[in-house]
C-alpha cells in the first residue's frame, strides 16, 4: 500500500517583510529599582475574536483537487510555510503569534516510509529557525498571476523564534504529526485572523456543524498544476468513524487522527500537509479539528484509478495540553 506525504517543494518566491508588533506588560518586581517586562502570552488568544472570517460575503456556498477557489478573507488564518525559500507546506494561526502544521513537513525526506524515520531524518529545530519563514495575508501565493488573484493582497513574511515537532521524530514517525511554531512577532489583525481551536471549545448538546472543510495550495491533477496559486477548498458531509479507518488502510494508522474518505476526483494531494481540516458552527464561526498528514497520491487516484483510501489527519485535540502550553494559554473554555 503506498502511503504519501502531502508536503511539496517547488515554488520559489521573493518576500514582503512585516513591521514589528508585540504586546508587552510591565510587571514590577520585588527587587528594588527594578522592572521584568514579560510577554502576556493569554492576549494572544481571545475567545472572542477567533474563527470570525474577515471576508464581508457571508454565503457558505461550496485546489485540493476538485475544490474550489478560497475568496479573500475566508480563511485568513491559512499560511504558507517556506523552507529555503520554496513553499512547502500549508499551516493554521491558532493565535495571533502561533502556528500549527504537520511535522512531517520538517522530514529531510519527504518520501520516508511510516513508522520508519528516526530524529536524524528531520531537520533541526535550529535550522528551522534559520531557514523557514511563514508567509500570512492573503489567499494567494503570487498575486495577479491568475484572475481570481488580481486583487489579492501580497503576502507578508514572518520569522520563527521557537519550534516543536520532537515528538514525531522520536516515535518513528508514527502518530504525533503536528508541529508547533511561535513567530518573531504579532500578526497584524487587519491582514488575518486565528481560528478557534476545538480542544478550547465546549459544544453544547444542541451544536451541530454547518460544513467541515480542508484547505491547502497542494497539487491539482484535474487542471495539471503542481501547486495551486489561489488557495482551495474541499467540503466532507462526515467523518469515517476510526474502525472503518483502519480496515481501508490495512491498520496502518495510529491513534490520534480524523479520517475522511478519499475519492478518484477529489481529496487533498501533495502540498496539502499541515492545512487545517476545520468546522464552521452556526453562528458562522470556525473551529479547527486537525491538520492533514497523509493519504493516497491524487495523481494516481485520477490517472490510474488506485483504490481510494482513507485520508488521515492528526487530530489536534489530542495534543490540548501541549498546545496550550507551547501558546501560553491559560484562560477557562469557552461555551457554544
């Protein structure tokens, strides 16, 4: 059975650089004469402000292949993650200074087999603060190199200053495939926003969700592009349950994921890994459930009509407290 990673490699790009910005509080300390500023890492994440997209159109209508066009604002929580300046992977702002993605993304080899990397096969938390950037801001990689991008904004560049993805690495690359990255600075709230997250969240009896959707640049088969330039959308009605999971993946899965169902004309494909799969509630708010790992090749699910599979995704809310504590986040949760 083959199993492939969705990261992607192929898009070099010239960056915008952004303006500083930081919230910081004086706190005063016992020792005479003497000021500690320290980071309020709770102002990061407010309840209130995420998942609210920033788009005015407020319809819900339904590349990921077989997608749809992202319009401006939609999703402004959706970044692009560069590594030596070509893109190679999507990510989610869960706060205004952090982000999550796929640890997969940081293997040196993107083909490495399940279950059969060790930590010298990722690259190190050192060079990833060297050499990747995030890219937030827009729906476009390259704006106005196709239609639907002409009026997109340029995306802004950010630096990281602290990264997570270890765990993945010491269990073979089996389980645990969410990476962790704190940015130099705030983003600016005008050009993006941060999605909910489901683990900070307590739905009520009566909450259902209004659509359930993955995003990503990745590769489209069906009009023979590599990597989308104007970010996409893929609807799912369900979740496949994890029994049904297993069998349609030979028990080749682990514990913590989310599984939809892959079809011949449309899934997430190679340059899709660490995009949300996310959740709108009715009030039109957006929650994000976990980030994609792995799945089938889109090109042969097209082409040559190889059995679709189950797609995987880590399920985020197995890692709450580790999320929480790599944000700084100490506020109760919220009610909906």
């Amino acid at each position: 059975m083959e199993i492939v990673r969705k990261r992607k490699t192929i898009l070099k790009l010239k960056y915008s650089e952004v303006k500083p910005k930081q919230n910081v509080v004086m706190v005063q300390n016992t020792t005479p004469k003497q000021n500690v500023v320290m980071v309020n890492n709770a102002t990061y994440y407010d309840p209130q402000k995420c998942g609210i997209s920033l788009n005015a159109n407020k319809s819900y209508q339904l590349k990921i292949m077989g997608g749809r066009d992202v319009e401006t604002g939609e999703h402004p929580w959706t970044v692009a993650i560069y590594y030596k300046g070509h893109y190679c992977c999507a990510g989610t702002l869960i706060s205004t200074k952090h982000v999550i993605t796929a640890a997969h993304c940081f293997l040196k080899n993107v083909n490495q087999s399940l279950g059969q990397c060790r930590p010298e096969h990722g690259i190190t938390e050192e060079e990833t603060l060297q050499q990747v950037k995030v890219m937030y801001g827009s729906k476009c990689l390259v704006p106005n190199r196709v239609r639907s991008c002409a009026k997109a904004p340029p995306m802004k560049r950010m630096a990281i200053v602290r990264a997570q993805y270890g765990r993945f690495f010491r269990q073979n690359c089996f389980g645990a495939d969410i990476a962790l990255l704190e940015l130099e600075y705030e983003i600016d709230e005008k050009d993006a926003n941060y999605i909910c997250l489901a683990s900070r969240i307590l739905l009520s009896k009566n909450a259902r969700f209004y659509t359930i959707q993955a995003v990503g640049w990745g590769n489209n088969p069906i009009v023979r592009k590599e990597l989308m330039d104007n970010l996409q959308k893929l609807e799912f009605h369900r979740f496949l349950d994890q029994d049904r999971c297993r069998q349609m993946n030979d028990n080749l899965v682990p514990d913590d994921i989310l599984c939809t169902e892959e079809a011949y004309n449309q899934n997430v494909c190679l340059g899709d890994s660490g995009g949300g799969l996310m959740a709108q509630l009715h009030n039109g708010r957006w929650l994000l459930l976990a980030v994609t790992s792995y799945g089938r090749s889109c090109e042969k699910l097209l082409k040559k009509r190889i059995q679709p599979l189950a797609q995987v995704y880590t399920d985020i809310r197995m890692y709450s407290g580790e999320i929480d504590k790599f944000t700084g986040y100490l506020l109760p949760w919220e009610e909906i």
